[in-house]
C-alpha cells in the first residue's frame, strides 16, 4: 500500500493541497529538462519511461481509489504521466516546456474536446485517462508549433 500512497502521489506532491497537480506538472518539466536538456530525449526510451509511468498510475490510482475515494485530488501521478505525454518527441527547450505546461495545465483544468468524459471510465483508468487525453491534445499542437518553427 505505501507504494501505492508514494507512487500516486509523485512522492508526496499530492499531499500539498490545493495547486498540487500544477506542482506536480511542473516537477516533471524540471526532470524532464534536467534529464534531457538542449536536445531531443532518446524517443524510444523516453516513450517507455511514458508508458510505465501511465500504467502504474492507472494501477496505483485505482488502489487507492479504494481509500480515500472517487478521484484523490491526493493522485497526481495523472498529471506526470500527461506532461510527459506533452513532451514526448519534442525539443527539450524552456519555451516549449513552458508552453506544454500552459497548454497541458489549460486543457487539464477546463476539460474541453471530450476530456472530461474520459472520467467516466472506470476506476484508475477513469482518473488517469482524462490526463492521458490532455496530453494528447498539447503534444499534437506543440508537435505543430515546432514543425511549422513558428517560435
């Protein structure tokens, strides 16, 4: 369980209270910049990292779902697994981190394009989903910011 409690928390950020999924958004761009800085982080290893990450977020989420309810503003592990989502493929450069964030925190919070029905999925994959597609919806445009070198 405590693994759970950890994992779903990205170690503790959860905990914070209110602002705790920003916090947690933003403590992924510092490791992701910090790992990859100035260039493109290692695509297939970086889409693993991902993936793990996403799974055990829709495991640990669901666990601990059981205790302390339907959708733990506690769980952040949701928003990690999204930004790294944001990320992928791209430049690892402080503007477009920047503008992942923005993008990704903006999409979190309102919820547009179907979003929010991704939290009607079941269990973890109800919490961790709605991020998943956030994500998606960042990384497509940023994907095209940096392919038409618009900045």
């Amino acid at each position: 369980m405590l693994f759970h409690k950890l994992f779903s928390t990205s170690l503790g950020i959860g905990y914070i209270g209110k602002g705790a999924g920003t916090a947690a958004s933003v403590a992924c761009c510092i490791c992701w910049y910090l790992a990859w800085a100035g260039g493109f982080p290692p695509m297939l290893f970086s889409l693993l990292i991902t993936c793990i990450i996403t799974l055990l977020g829709v495991w640990s989420s669901g666990i601990v779902e059981q205790i302390w309810g339907k959708d733990p503003s506690r769980v952040v592990i949701d928003e990690v697994a999204g930004m790294c989502i944001s990320l992928l493929f791209l430049p690892v450069q402080i503007k477009y981190l920047l503008c992942a964030l923005i993008l990704f925190r903006f999409f979190d919070i309102l919820k547009p394009l179907h979003i929010k029905s991704m939290e009607l999925l079941p269990s973890g994959w109800g919490i961790m989903m709605d991020d998943v597609l956030a994500g998606i919806y960042t990384n497509i445009i940023l994907s095209v910011v940096v392919w038409a070198n618009i900045f």
